[in-house]
C-alpha cells in the first residue's frame, strides 16, 4: 500500500514548516572575493527595516568583541540596530525568537544599555557600519 501523498503533507510538524520560505542575503566577504549567504525565514523579515537584515548579519560577522558571551553580543547588536532605526519597535521577543531559531542561542533578554555599550561598543558597531556601507557603495560602483 502507497502512502497519500497529501496525507504525508499533512503531517508535517510545524517545525518542519518552519523554514518553508525564506529569504537569502548574499554578502561578499571583502578579503576572500566569496560569498555568503544568509537565510533569514520569512516570518522574521518584520523584524528589520529596510537594509537591516542585511547589516545585521555583517555586524555578526565582524563584532567579535563579546564572541564569548553571545547574549551580550546580540543585545548590543539588538541596541544599536534599534538606535539606527533599521529594527522595528517592540520587537525584542520576536528578535530574540530569531536569534534562537537561526542562531541557536537562547536569549531570555535583551541586556539593558550599560556604560560600556556606550563608551565603547556603540561607536565599534558605528565603524563597523560605516564599513559596511562603503563596501555596500563599491559593491553597487562594480555593477
């Protein structure tokens, strides 16, 4: 006996949907010319404004100063894409979700803003944009 094809379908779990549709962002690296790509489901997309998604996972990439403690790495990336505008308001549960569904790291907060984030950290993630932008300006010259 065959099985339904449709019944097959129908018990898919919902995890197994999860993923279903999505949409890639394809980054060159600057030292190596490759490219990356990055898949961010669709049910996350509102999550970032315009351009956000995109620099979010190029301060990902770059910002290593806190690799070690990834909660806090994320809550600063989370800060400064809001101060930035390219995230939408109240949206912290919904990118923490994100951050576990894509990343694999359990958030259970956004860290409040410190001193530290901004004496330091703030104007790190604003090179690291500002690099993130010529790149983006040379790429567009190229094509």
């Amino acid at each position: 006996m065959t099985p339904d094809p449709k019944s097959a379908l129908a018990e898919k779990t919902s995890s197994d949907k999860k993923y279903d549709s999505a949409i890639i962002i394809e980054m060159e690296e600057e030292t190596s010319g490759s490219s990356t790509e990055n898949y961010i489901p669709t049910k996350y997309l509102q999550i970032f404004k315009e351009g956000g998604a995109e620099l979010f996972y190029y301060l990902q990439s770059e910002y290593t100063l806190n690799n070690n403690h990834p909660v806090a790495k994320y809550s600063s990336i989370y800060r400064f894409l809001s101060y930035e505008q390219l995230i939408i308001a109240r949206s912290q549960s919904k990118y923490m979700e994100f951050i576990n569904d894509t990343l694999g790291i359990n958030m259970s907060k956004i860290f409040s803003e410190t001193d530290k984030y901004t004496d330091d950290i703030h104007h790190i993630l604003s090179r690291i944009k500002s690099d993130f932008e010529r790149n983006h300006k040379s790429e567009m010259n190229r094509k």
